[in-house]
C-alpha cells in the first residue's frame, strides 16, 4: 500500500488515459494494470458536444480515482484556474500539477510550478507536483505544502527511461518519507523496475502503454515489473562490485594435489 | 452584446451565463465554466450576469497523462 494524501492506495502504477486506439482499449488497459488512480484533462467543449460526458461517464464507470492534469499550462494563473476548474469538475482536490516551461522538452517552468503549488495548497489542494529531479526545487515544493513530488526521469512522452539515475537516488535518499512517484519519461517495463528497485513509491505511465502494439498487456506487463521492482527494493540489492566473487563456498573443497 | 466563448466570437443577446450556454448549446452536468480568468460555479451560472467583451470559457473533461 501506499500512502498519498492520507488515501491508503493498492497499484503502484497510475495510469493516463490519452493516446489509447479507442475508448474500449483504454478501458481494458485500466483494467489489467489494476490501477487504482487515473490521469485526466480539461478541454474546451464544442457548442453541443457529447465528447465531454461520454468519457466522463466511461471513466466513472471504472471505479478509479481520477487524478486531473493542468497539462498545457504555461504560468501559474493558468495552472491555477485550471486546477480550481478540474477540481469543481471532477469533484476532487487532488491535481497532477504541470506548468510547462520549454516546447521541445515539454520540461517544467519550475519557478511557476512553486508559485502554483503555493497557491494551490493553501487553497485546500493535494498537489502532485510534475517536477524536475532537483532537490532544490523539491524542498520549495515540499515547503509549498506537497506531500507527494513526481519527478520525471526523461522527457514527456520520450520513451527514453531514467537519464540521471544519481539524481533519482539523490532524490530517494534526501526525501525517504515522501511518497515519490516517477512521472514521464518511462519507454519499457524494465525502465519501471529499474526506478521502483531505487526506492520509488510508484510511477505515472502513459505513452508506453497507448502507444505498444497492444496496449492492454502492456499495462499488465508495466504491472508486474513494478511489483518486482518494488519486491526487489524490500529485499535488498546487492550492490556491484569491481570484482568477482565465488558463488561456491571454497572452504572444504578437496585438494587433488 | 459581443462575447468570446472557447475563444471564439458570438454575438448574442444573453444576461446571464446560464441563458449563454443555453442559447449556444452548451449542456450537460459535465461542463465548467470560468469567465474572465475567474471559476464561475455550476450554482452560479444563472446569477452571473454578462457585460460587453466577456471571455468564457467552457471545459468539459478529456483524456489526459
């Protein structure tokens, strides 16, 4: 289980619902990863659409918490309109906090994420901040009342896996009560495993499970490499070494000559 | 009286917020509102009276990561 905002949560994995081949692959998809918490957005609605509702009642119908994004935010008024909307929206005070700082890298305007996080938390909010792996900037989220922070490990939608791994170390070992969930960047099951064996508490995944071949058991396989990677964190690695080291006890081998 | 709604331009003869998003089709318990910058509640719509120029918008929820 896991910890967020007092909610006493089963899947390591949260799962995004953009990019799916059709609504019925999303909802296979949700379902075999057995995630418990789902992102969402806010768009502009057309004049008598139907878009809107029909999602909303699909998503209802899973049974999931949804998690509303401020995604394409730029500033932190935006952000901040945009999380008050979603929140009256979705009937939730929970928000995947993003501001968005550069277009090529889709990398957060981490002084605008601050400000944001400030506003929102005094505001009754639980921020899940979209972040950089700098500690700098999560102490001043942490100080801006986040009790969860998401760092990426490589650029949204990247598909390149942890870039900087000394960073999310650091990163685990700075902050070793805060729940810490890895969001953006993941391509493969093992990129997964390899955050959840650093300590990480969970991972966002999007793109690498809408984007596979089928996106249905992909979501599965994301599911156990978590659960291993997780399993593997609270047994204890073994650390590398330089040098070999016998498997095979050598005391009380025989002497032949 | 002009307004701009999801940023594009109408022009309407509405009071309220509420007799906008009638007159433009917008309904359903699925939308939320913001005029100006500023969240107008779902309780709020029919109290919430238009001037010349307004900016609304009308969000309904969306796929997202």
């Amino acid at each position: 289980m896991i910890s967020l905002y007092g909610s006493e949560i089963g899947s390591r994995l949260l799962l995004g619902t953009a990019r799916y081949p059709s609504p019925a692959v999303l909802e296979q998809s949700v379902r075999r990863s057995g995630t418990e918490i789902v992102t969402v957005s806010l768009r502009r609605e057309t004049a008598g659409g139907k878009a809107g509702g029909a999602f909303f009642e699909m998503i209802k119908s899973l049974g999931v918490r949804v998690l509303p994004n401020t995604a394409g935010c730029h500033s932190a008024s935006e952000a901040v309109l945009t999380a008050r909307m979603a929140r009256e929206l979705f009937d939730t005070d929970w928000i995947k906090l993003e501001v968005i700082g550069h277009h090529d890298t889709l990398q957060p305007d981490v002084f605008a994420l601050v400000e944001a996080a400030r506003i929102l938390c005094a505001d009754g909010f639980k921020v899940f901040p979209y972040t950089t792996d700098d500690l700098v900037v999560a102490e001043r989220l942490l100080e801006a009342g986040c009790q969860v922070l998401m760092p990426w490990c490589a650029p949204i939608g990247s598909a390149i896996g942890p870039v900087n791994i000394m960073a999310l170390k650091a990163m685990r070992a700075h902050f070793p009560d805060v729940p810490l969930i890895v969001d953006a960047g993941i391509g493969r099951p093992s990129h997964a495993a390899m955050v959840m064996e650093l300590g990480y508490d969970a991972v966002l995944l999007n793109t690498a499970v809408a984007g596979a071949g089928d996106p249905a058991a992909m979501a599965e396989a994301f599911a156990k490499a978590i659960d291993a990677g997780r399993g593997a964190w609270l047994a204890g690695l073994l650390e590398p070494r330089d040098l070999a080291v016998p498997s095979t006890p050598v005391i009380g081998k025989a002497v032949f000559s | 009286m002009r307004l701009i709604v999801n940023g594009e331009e109408y022009h309407l003869d509405a009071a309220t917020l509420a007799d906008a998003m009638t007159k433009l089709d917008f309904e359903g318990g699925w939308l939320v509102t913001a005029v100006n910058g500023e969240l107008v509640h779902r309780q709020d719509r029919a109290g919430h009276r238009l001037t010349e120029g307004d900016r609304i918008e009308i969000l309904s929820p969306m796929q997202g990561g």
